[in-house]
C-alpha cells in the first residue's frame, strides 16, 4: 500500500539525517593544513600544467580509457542481449517448452552480477598479470549480467497477446518473437544501452585509478604526489568527454520522447551492426595503444584452497565487525545520496541554486570515490564516516541528476495551486514539485541503495574499513581461501540487498506513472 502524497516528500529529506552522524566525526578530525591544500588543489583548477611530456601521457591515458570503455560496453551490450533473451520466460514459452533453463540460466548470472567490477579487475589482475585487457574483462563480466537482467525484467513483462496471436496464425516461433517483441522494446532498450555507455567510461575510469591503466592511474599518481596542475590537466579532458556523452544522450532520449518512438528493422539492425563496428573499432584501438609485447594474455591460475584452508581462513577473519563496517557504510552513504539532493534543493531552489547544484552534482560523480576519499584525506584522518561521505557524496551526485530530470518533467500546476494561497516558498516546492516525484526517486533511490552495497569495496579499499580492505588485504598475501571467503561473502550480502531493494521498489512504484529502465535501473 502506497503512503499519502505528503508523507513521500518527507521521506526523501528523511535520510539526509545521516549527515549528522558523518559530520560529528569528520569536523572535529579536520585540520588547517589540509584545507591549504584543498585551496592549492582548487587553484590548479586554473592552471594546469601544460608541459610536452603530461600532455603526452594524458592524451595516452585518455586513449586507453575511451577504447576501454567502448569496447567493454558494446561487448556487455551484445552479450547481456543474447543472454536476456536465453534466460526469458518468453523465449521458451514461445517454442512449447519448459522455461526451466532460462531460470537456471538466471540463476547463474546473480554471481558475476553481484559483485562489483573492481573486486573482478582485482581477480583477474592475478591470473592474467598487468594486462590492458584484464580492465576490458573486469567490466564486460558484470555489465554484461546486468544488461541481461535489465532486459530480460523488461522482455517478460511485456503484453503478450500479439505474440500468441502470431503463433496461432501459423508464424514460426523465432519470427513471431521478433515481430511482436522488438518494435515494442527496441526504444527503452536502446535508452538503457545509452547509459550504460556513461557507466563503462565512469568504471574504466576507476580501474585505472586501481593500476589497470588509463587516466584513472594519471589521476590517481598526479593527486597522490600533489601535483595539482597535472591532476587538472588530465580531469579537464575527462570533464569534457563526459559532458558530451551526457548532453549526446540527453540529445538522443529527448528524440526517442517524442510521437515517433517506433523502431523499425532498420534502425533495429542499424544499430546491431553499429556494435559490431564500435567492438571491432575498441579491439583495433586498444591494440594500437600498447605496444605488440603485450598482445598475448598470459594465464596463471591461482591454487584453489582446500577445505581446511577455507575452515582455518573462516576463523581467523573477524566477520562480525566486516560485515557490521559494510553495512553501516552502506546506510551512511545511501543516506547521504538519497537526502542530499532534495535537501539542497529545497533549501535552494530558486534563482541560480537549480544550476549551481547541477554543476555540483556533475562534478561529484565524475570523481570516482577513491579519489574524492583521497582528497577528504588531505584534511582529515581516515574512518568509517569519512568513507561514507566520498561514496554519498558521488551517488548524491548521480541521483540529484535523477532528481532534476524528473522534476523537469513535472507540471507546474499543483505548484502554482499551493503558491496561490500563499503558502511559503519551502512548502510550495516540498508539496508542489517534489511530492508528484517523490515516489519515482524513492523507488530509484531503493535501487541505488543495493549499487552503493556495491560500491563500498571501492572506498573499503582506500579508507581500510570493512570487506573492501579485508579483500585487498588477502590478495595482497595471496591468501586464497580468505580471498574465496570475502568474495563470497560480499555477493551475498549484494544479492540480499538486491531482493530487499526490488522489494522496496516495486512498492513504491506501485500505482505512479511507469518508468523506463533507463531511469530505474541506471548504475
């Protein structure tokens, strides 16, 4: 059962409050030399360095982390495709059969989906070495079982009169599917695909902040040494890129939201073959970037630990605090991603405050968390509420975009309706322009909440807290068994918070006006 109207927009400042938490620890840590040097950092804003030799390696770096990108997501795209449409109910039904393996197949892909790209990158960095493929690799495997849960939710629950319809009139299974299915899901699939392009370049990007390459590492060497300017001048063309693909794509969906929202064949196959072109396209790139040494992918299988390695390894880690650092870093930092955002707005939402907080929330989640925890650290000491605030603070910048694009689609009606009887300005926007959105974004909001699960092995790693740092800390001994152990422990805690969170979702998408998985499902 839904909440009245003016409980939701309560409920989305409601988890702003872990701010308070997160701000008794970090400003009584805060000290003068640190915020020197976040005053020389935001200087080098306006002087980056243009030497030869930075130059050269940025452009490098911001080769490798384009070709990275392309090609993991257009190979994520076409394989989470097929898989979509193996692992569908539709698929078997189609042909008379059981749906049995499709479920099965479903089954399967929750591990790979479960765990973050990261804890992949890390993985496959010890088996294949240093390796400009293994970033390539660590991306494809998660996107591509993601895609295929995305699009497999939106093929089963498509009207399937039309296809009953053609199979009864005689067409051949694969050509009724195809017909009655593809027109219908071809534009929301299309639209997710576009997003998932922004979130390949934001992962390559990361992994290279972990040494697998690209302008992450540039970045990530530039603000460990303090070199402000070389840092600027390898943010600067990322900012751009990233501004391009934001408004190409923003460009693109106003397009497809018009009265032509028909895809036909053509365009269907224009766009396959587009894929084809952009894998092939990344493949030749990444291997005009590296010298012909490292063509080859070297292979070394770690030793697979036995039982009592695993018995031995299970007693020694301290499980209760890992798992507790986890998930309390979890609720802090969604609590911040979720409250921040409507906060700001309702705080300042008139004259130049709209596009200042834009701008804001752009920055914030271009930084990959690791570097934004990097920062925080010039100025503070390292804890748990520091973590929380680098990861909040990225994912407030994801969802106060979230947050502007639906109040942007709003009608000003029942705002101008309240304003009318001369209701304060605060009230006006909480109950005329958030409360007709308050529903989509918490039931956005419940699905970030299971990303940020996620994505605390990024912060765990840089901030020595919870799962994250256990795991760097095994790998980095090569122990085996803690190293299975961690895993296995993060995907099922992500798989439960992924039950939780499309449980929490759907009850608060329960009677709104639907949305495309391009807005519920964007990671």
């Amino acid at each position: 059962m839904k909440l009245p109207w003016p409980s939701a927009p309560l409920l989305c400042l409601l988890p702003a409050l872990a701010l308070v938490p997160v701000l008794v620890v970090v400003f009584p840590a805060l000290h003068a030399g640190g915020l020197a040097t976040w005053g020389a950092f935001l200087l080098g804003a306006l002087r980056p360095s243009l030497e030869p030799a930075v130059l050269n390696s940025v452009f490098h770096g911001l080769q490798v982390t384009l070709a990275t990108a392309l090609l993991s997501w257009a190979l994520s795209v076409l394989i989470g495709a097929v898989l979509a449409l193996i692992s569908a109910d539709v698929l078997w039904l189609s042909q008379g059969g059981s749906p049995w393996p499709g479920r099965a197949l479903r089954v399967a892909l929750a591990l790979p989906r479960s765990i973050h790209e990261l804890i992949w990158g890390l993985l496959l960095l010890q088996v294949f070495g240093l390796h400009p493929w293994v970033a390539v690799l660590a991306i494809v495997i998660p996107y591509s079982a993601l895609v295929a849960r995305v699009w497999r939710d939106q093929l089963d629950s498509l009207d399937r009169r039309r296809l009953i319809a053609l199979l009864q009139g005689g067409a051949g299974a694969h050509a009724a599917l195809l017909t009655a299915m593809a027109p219908v899901m071809a534009p929301s699939l299309f639209s997710y695909g576009g997003y998932r392009l922004e979130c390949a370049l934001r992962s390559a990007t990361l992994l290279g902040v972990f040494g697998l390459g690209g302008l992450g590492t540039e970045l990530q060497l530039s603000l460990q040494s303090l070199r402000f300017g070389e840092f600027w001048t390898a943010l600067w063309p990322l900012v751009l890129v990233s501004v391009a693909l934001e408004q190409l794509l923003r460009l693109w969906r106003l397009r497809r939201g018009g009265a032509d929202r028909f895809v036909d064949q053509r365009q269907q196959l224009g766009c396959v073959v587009g894929l084809v072109v952009a894998v092939i396209g990344g493949a030749l790139w990444m291997q005009q970037l590296f010298p012909p040494e490292v063509g080859a992918l070297p292979l070394q299988w770690p030793p697979l630990p036995d039982r009592a390695a695993l018995v031995a390894a299970a007693g020694e880690l301290p499980w209760l605090s890992l798992v507790g650092d986890t998930l309390l870093l979890t609720v802090l930092a969604a609590g911040l991603a979720i409250g921040l955002p409507p906060l700001g707005l309702l705080l300042w939402h008139r004259g130049g405050g709209t596009t200042l907080q834009s701008l804001i929330w752009m920055a914030l989640r271009l930084l990959p968390p690791p570097l934004t925890l990097l920062l925080l650290l010039l100025a503070n000491q390292p804890s748990l509420a520091l973590a929380a605030l680098a990861l909040g603070l990225q994912n407030a910048g994801v969802l106060g975009r979230l947050l502007l694009e639906g109040l942007e689609q709003q009608p000003p009606e029942r705002r101008i309706a309240i304003e009318a009887t001369a209701a304060p300005p605060a009230a006006s926007w909480l109950y005329g322009s958030l409360s007709g959105q308050s529903h989509a974004y918490l039931a956005y909001a419940a699905y970030r909440s299971d990303v940020i699960l996620r994505e605390t092995v990024v912060v765990g790693l840089v901030g020595g807290t919870g799962l994250g740092w256990a795991l760097i800390e095994a790998l980095s001994s090569f122990h085996w068994a803690a190293i299975a152990l961690l895993i296995a422990a993060f995907a099922g805690l992500t798989l439960v918070g992924e039950w939780l969170s499309e449980r929490q979702r759907a009850h608060w998408l329960e009677g709104s006006a639907p949305r495309g998985p391009e807005v519920l499902l964007q990671s």
